[in-house]
C-alpha cells in the first residue's frame, strides 16, 4: 500500500487536501489542450460574461477531452483509495475551463464526495486555486489537487496575460471493505 503525499506552499496544508504530480502531465498537456481546442471549435464555444470558455452547461456534447482525463484520474485515484480504504463509485463529468487575463470565478462549491482540479496550464502559482479559510496551496502544472466538495473555493482574478485551463470533475466513493478487512483496521487507524 502507498502512502499518499502531499505539499503545500505553508505546513498548514490540511490532511484531507492532496496534491498530486500527474505523471508525463507535457504529453498529456498538448493531447488535452489540442482536444479541447477542438471541442470549442466543433461547438463553436465563446467566452461568457466572466471571460472565460467552458464545457459545464453543454450536457448532451461529447468531450473529445473525457477518456484521456478519466485514464490520468484512474490512475490517480489509486492513491486516494488506498489512503482512505475508498473505492471510486463514479466519476462524474468532466469539464474544462479555460481563463485569460481578466476572468475568474466566485466562491462555490460541489457536490458529490470530492472535487477534483487537474491543472493542465497553470503559468502563476498565484492564479491557482484559493480556499475560503486557507488561502492557497503550493500546487503547479501538472497537478491534481483532491478536495472535499464542501470546501469553499475559487480561481482568482487571472492577472498575468498567459492562459490558465484545467478539467475539474466530482468524483463518488464508498467504503472498501475488503481493503480494509485485508490490511486491517489497526492500520488505517494508526495513519
């Protein structure tokens, strides 16, 4: 079993927040932005009021960008599992959300279990994710941060002239009685 790990830019990262390095992110980096730039093409997707592109609203459209984001997830997810003694449910669906100089989005939150955020450009580490009540983590391109959906967030004001995306998604998990019962309760409890 791995032990999940975690990083923050102060000591006062909160142990139900993890940050995780997606591995060969540059190769997945041109494969998601060519996917999604084809999505707003094939949409004809615009800024919105806030100035910025998304998918979230556009239910019934096919996301060139979903298989190869769950692959990286599932991959990912592995280590939330095991941390927790969780199976994943579901995945929920995915959507991108694409920032210029200018936007931003408001405080909210998610449903569902977790909230995921896989930063796929990120050129300001200011531009990242803040937390109500914790500010922001050291998290940089490349990225997954898990969250529980409860916690308040939201992408600050985009300063820098440099384009910020992610794909952000919900993600269901339940109890894995049988990891659990394999390693033990001791184990999880000792943690």
């Amino acid at each position: 079993m791995k032990t999940l790990t975690t990083n923050s830019s102060t000591d006062s990262l909160p142990n139900f927040i993890h940050i995780i390095p997606v591995e060969n992110h540059k190769i997945y980096k041109t494969i998601l932005l060519d996917k999604i730039e084809d999505m707003k093409t094939r949409y004809d997707i615009q800024l919105n009021e806030k100035g910025y592109y998304y998918d979230y609203n556009m239910s019934k459209a096919e996301r060139p960008y979903q298989i190869v984001f769950e692959d990286i997830l599932s991959n990912v997810c592995v280590d939330i599992e095991e941390y927790y003694g969780l199976k994943i449910t579901s995945f929920g669906k995915p959507w991108f959300q694409q920032y210029i100089q200018g936007s931003d989005f408001g405080w909210h939150q998610h449903g569902g279990h977790w909230a995921v955020v896989y930063y796929v450009e990120l050129p300001e580490m200011t531009e990242a994710t803040e937390f109500l009540n914790f500010g922001q983590f050291n998290v940089k391109e490349g990225d997954i941060i898990f969250f529980p959906t409860f916690l308040i967030h939201r992408s600050p004001v985009i300063k820098s002239k440099l384009q910020k995306t992610v794909i952000a998604t919900n993600v269901d998990f339940q109890v894995d009685r049988d990891m659990i019962a394999q390693y033990g309760e001791q184990y999880f409890r000792h943690r």
